[in-house]
C-alpha cells in the first residue's frame, strides 16, 4: 500500500495499524521539477544481475546517518542483504534480482521521535520517524518515510520503476521498528531489524497476510467470524475438505515445513486466536527468526518471477525465417538451479536438444513445399511450486514462437564470439550454485562453452550456459578455480569458488555441570535460566548468518537478544517476554503470552550452523542441555 497525505492500513511487525504518513508518491511519467532530496544522493549499485528494466530492483535508502555514520549504513545494508539472500526463495532467485543503495548523509543523526514522543525532530532527508511520523494516535514502532523523496531516490536509478521495484528505508536506530507495503522500512541497527525487511517484503510483494493471532500487542485475538479468507494462507477447512475440494495448501499437507513442524491445521491468524488456521506453527509472517514455509515460499516464488521475463533475448521471429540458420534463447540463470528449455516443431517435441538454448534448424530436414511452426518453451521446474496454475502461469513458462519456412535464405551473420551476459565474477560463488555464462550468436552452427575446474574439463552437455556446481559435489575446504571458455576463442571468464562455510561456535553460560561421554555431543546441565552466544567466522568478506534449532524444530535466525544486538541469547524455562511478545522459552517455542509456559524439563538437542555471503551452508553441530528442576540438580 502505498503511503499518502491520508490514513492509510500499514503491516507493521506485529500488526496492521492505521497511520497518517508525509509526502506523496508521484507519478513516474509526471514531468516536473527534480525532487531537492536527490540534490547530494549518491546512487551505489551493490549488486548487477542485468538491465533495471529487467530486473527485480531493491533498492535500500538510509536516513539520519551522518556523513561520517555512512560506513554504518553500508554496515547495515551487508547484514539485511544476506540475512535474505540466506531465506528462500531469495537465495535460489538472488540473480533476478538488482541491488542498489542510495547514500544521502543527513544534517543530524538519528530520526523524528526516537523513542518517544517527547523525543527530538531530527532534520533528515527522507523525515523517518517513529510513532508513524510523530502522530500521538500512532504506535510506536511504526516507522513511516516521506514517500515522495523515497520515489524521488528511487527513480534516479534508470530503468526503475514502481512495478519493478522494492523500496526498503533504513533508519539509524536501535529501536524496533518498521512498516510494509509499497515502501518497507526498518530500523538499521535493531537486533531484529534485518528480519523485518523480509516480513515486510512478504507483505508488499508477495501480499502475504500477518499470521498473528492478535492485534494489539499482549491482547489476544477474538474468534474469526468471516468466511473463507481470501488468504492463500488462511483457511477456515479442515485437511480432509482441503484435500477432497484441492483447495489451499492441500498439495503441502503433512509435510515437514521448511518453519519448523508439520504442514497442517494450526489455529490462529489474521490478528485472531480461534476460528481460522494457517499452514505451520510458526514462519516468517507469525515469528520473525524463522523461514517462509512451503505455503509462503510458493508465492514469494511466483511474486519474484512475475517481476521478470524467464526470456532475456531471442533469434528474430517478427517475420517468417528459413530453415539455414540456427535459432536461439537467452533465458535468465537462477542460483538455485537451472531453467528447462523445450523446442517443439508443429507441436512435436524436437528431441535430442537437452535443454539446449539454440538449435540448428539445418538438422531438422525440414518439408520445402510448407511452413512450418518451431516454439521454445522456457519453464522452471524449481520444486518450491506445486499448483500448476502458478507453474504455467507467466511467471515460470515463457514461450517464443516462430515461423519457419524453408524457400526463404537468411542473410548470414558471423559475429565476433564474446560473452553478453555471465554471473558476476568478482565476488566468489557458492559451491551448490549455478553459474552461468551467455554469449553472442551466430546464424551458423551455436557457439559453444567449455568449462573447466581447477584446470579439468568438466563434462557439461545439454545446456552449456549453465554450470550447476552442486552436481560437482565439492568438498568442503579450500577454493577453487572455475573457468568458461569460448570454444575456439581466447574468451575467458573465471570465478572463485568458495567451498568453505563460515565456522560457527557457541559460548553458554556456566551450567551446573558438564556431562561429557565418548562418540556423544557435549551436555550441558542447568536448573533455570542460561545464554547463548552464536559466532562465525568466514575467510570470505561479508556478514556471516548464524541459526540454531531446538529439537529438530525450524532454523532460527540467531540476532543476539531482541534489546541488544551484541548481547546472548537467553533461554529460560517459561520464556522472557520483552514488549508483549515472548522469546526463549526452552523446548517447544513460546511467541505470545498465552502461549503454554509449562517448562520442558529433560534434555533438549540444540543444534547450529552458518550460512556465509556466498551462500555457503555449513553442516549443523549440536550440543545438548539438560534442564533440571531449580534446587534439585537432577
């Protein structure tokens, strides 16, 4: 939803709430005088997968950081990229996907009421401010921006537009705090900052709904009396009717989710306790920390690829062409795995093509006496979608048509081999990546790319623009040296393959005793509260995620303490409630508190591990903790 001089319905982290938000967003085709805003703005690519008209944009635009704080920011920026780029389906559709910072230093430091009301008003670019820009009827973690300096930053980027972008405001603040919708923000350097940006993001790209049963903080919510929501996360049928009708998630049901638990029937959501359910206990859009369940990440799937076309580039077809020449496909290249590419000629499948992107219509021993219809069908099987309304929708089939007919010649075109397109080679690549490489075309025979790892040939057939290094099953330890070449040419490109995690460790609190027992993980026993403090360390530059899991539950992001970025995480028997919401209750999690307190006493496996910026995942270690009755040791 886009912010006006008017009330308007914000996703805040934590509820929808009703705000007034200053300035409004103009029209992009709107010819007036430039915006004062961008008068010192400084537009910084981060990272280039293509043209901006035919990428995904997110573009991130700091507000109240000083000139001298601006290293802060470009901080804060690195830590909300990879905190996303480590969630899928941002991971595996990172390539779709332009970045860009916009630096603009601020007069004074911090933001509008920081914390409270009777805080100052800061003089700052873009006017953030808690408390939706001030207002005494507002909450305050509502973190509004003056929109029309925000579009304003914004469109200095060519190419950017309002439906090819994500805007993403970032506050120089520790308070918690943001908002959703057209424009997202957050507080840069909160604890559980860089988990807003994509809850937010869920919301305005993805229109996914909150999954909280209350709106109000610390107030629960009442009992659903609408009909079945509109939610493709909600419902308000059983498994058996999902199942029986096939409607909602019934393709996900009784899945492990990718949050933690089982994909079901779990009670509550859209702001209320009884009478609606949601898909998993808890995802991203319940509890920030955990991922998008398979419900969620089939729709962030189809949101990211609705904002791009699977076909970059292809052979002419504006008229008929003959049947000398060779025909061809430049698609886009996601990290996760590899697009499929089908010709069919008159409806039949021409085999023998693998996925290939061209093909050489001289092979084809065409009929001379007709015309003929050739298609490229471009799909992604990615296995993060199910309904086949999504698979053959345009986000994930494109298809390019042409007409051959063989009486016609083709005025021959030779140019100079090069490479067009390819995965960026200064910075090292994950070794479960997909790494690509595109290159000129000919109307002769395909040009063709040689691949080799460490100096070894490495056998790639079919579609040679893609190289799925996850195949290759690195080891882990130690880079490599991957290279394309141009066959027959000199034409290089070379990457290095980072194959090495970042190494994590953990640091408790001193416990009652320590049990240690051959070929078994550490345990550690406590009658009552104890901490935890996550590290990394990688030999790659970056910010460096670290998770933990309890009890084999979902992946956690782990953010320190939600009051202190740098402080432990604390676990305790009941869990610790900080501003009506619930964190570290040991066992089976706690968000709310009118969830179950009752402690969980025996032995808890935790487990851990790392997610570096190249995408590295590390194996997880694990430890475990004995929780005792106080007073009791036993």
């Amino acid at each position: 939803m886009r912010l006006r001089n008017r009330p308007v319905l914000l996703a805040v982290a934590g509820a929808l709430i009703a705000a007034c938000a200053v300035g409004t967003t103009p029209s992009a085709s709107a010819a007036a005088a430039p915006h004062p805003v961008t008068a010192d703005a400084r537009v910084v690519p981060l990272q280039l997968t293509g043209p901006a008209d035919k990428r995904f944009n997110l573009i991130l635009l700091g507000d109240g950081y000083t000139a001298d704080e601006l290293p802060g920011f470009r901080a804060d920026v690195d830590k909300h990229l990879n905190v996303l780029w480590s969630m899928e389906p941002f991971a595996s559709y990172r390539s779709y996907i332009n970045v860009w910072a916009v630096e603009l230093p601020s007069a004074e430091s911090g933001v509008d009421c920081d914390p409270g009301l009777d805080a100052p008003r800061r003089d700052t670019p873009l006017n953030m401010g808690f408390w939706g820009g001030c207002n005494p009827a507002g909450v305050q973690r509502l973190l509004s921006i003056d929109s029309a300096a925000a579009a304003a930053l914004a469109d200095l980027i060519p190419g950017s537009q309002s439906t090819n972008r994500q805007i993403v405001g970032l506050a120089n603040s520790d308070t918690y705090g943001g908002a959703g919708g057209t424009f997202a923000t957050a507080s840069g350097g909160n604890a559980l900052s860089s988990l807003i940006t994509p809850h937010e993001i869920g919301h305005s790209l993805g229109k996914l709904q909150d999954e909280y049963d209350y709106y109000a903080r610390g107030v629960p919510g009442g009992t659903y009396q609408g009909g079945e929501p509109a939610s493709a996360h909600h419902t308000l049928l059983t498994e058996e009717e999902m199942r029986d009708k096939q409607r909602k998630w019934w393709r996900w049901l009784g899945e492990r989710s990718d949050s933690g638990g089982r994909i079901g029937r779990h009670e509550g959501g859209m702001y209320q306790t009884k009478g609606v359910w949601r898909p998993s206990r808890h995802s991203m859009m319940k509890t920030l920390g955990y991922a998008f369940d398979q419900v969620e990440r089939e729709i962030m799937t189809q949101a990211i690829s609705a904002k791009v076309n699977l076909v970059q580039g292809h052979a002419p077809n504006a008229t008929a062409i003959g049947d000398d020449r060779t025909v061809w496909v430049d698609t886009l290249h996601p990290v996760g795995g590899e697009l499929d590419t089908v010709w069919r000629l008159d409806g039949r499948r021409v085999e023998g093509t693998a996925g290939a992107r061209s093909l050489d219509l001289r092979r084809l021993d065409l009929d001379s006496g007709r015309r003929h219809t050739l298609t490229a069908t471009v799909t992604d099987p990615t296995p993060f979608v199910r309904d086949p309304k999504i698979r053959e929708s345009q986000a994930l089939t494109r298809s390019v048509t042409w007409t051959v007919d063989p009486s016609l010649t083709t005025e021959p075109s030779f140019p100079e081999p090069e490479f067009t397109a390819h995965t960026d080679t200064g910075a090292p690549v994950g070794a479960e990546s997909v790494v690509y490489a595109d290159t000129s075309h000919s109307t002769g025979p395909a040009t063709k790319v040689h691949w080799t790892l460490d100096g070894r040939p490495v056998l790639n057939p079919g579609n040679d623009r893609d190289l799925d290094l996850g195949a290759l099953r690195l080891s882990a330890g130690g880079d490599h040296t991957l290279s394309a070449r141009i066959a027959g040419t000199d034409r290089t490109l070379t990457w290095t393959v980072d194959a090495t995690p970042a190494k994590a460790a953990y640091e408790l609190s001193d416990p009652l005793r320590t049990v240690r027992r051959p070929g078994e993980p550490v345990e550690y026993v406590y009658d009552g509260p104890f901490t935890m403090k996550l590290t990394a360390r990688d030999d790659q530059k970056g910010y460096v995620v670290s998770q933990f899991r309890v009890d084999g539950d979902g992946w956690y992001t782990y953010y320190g303490w939600p009051t202190d970025a740098d402080a432990p995480f604390r676990f305790t028997p009941g869990g610790t409630a900080i501003d009506d919401l619930v964190y570290g209750k040991l066992g089976t999690p706690r968000v709310v508190p009118w969830d179950d307190a009752t402690p969980e006493y025996g032995t808890h496996t935790v487990e851990y591990r790392t997610i570096d910026s190249a995408g590295n995942v590390s194996a997880g270690k694990r430890f475990l903790v004995t929780l005792v009755r106080s007073g009791t040791g036993e």
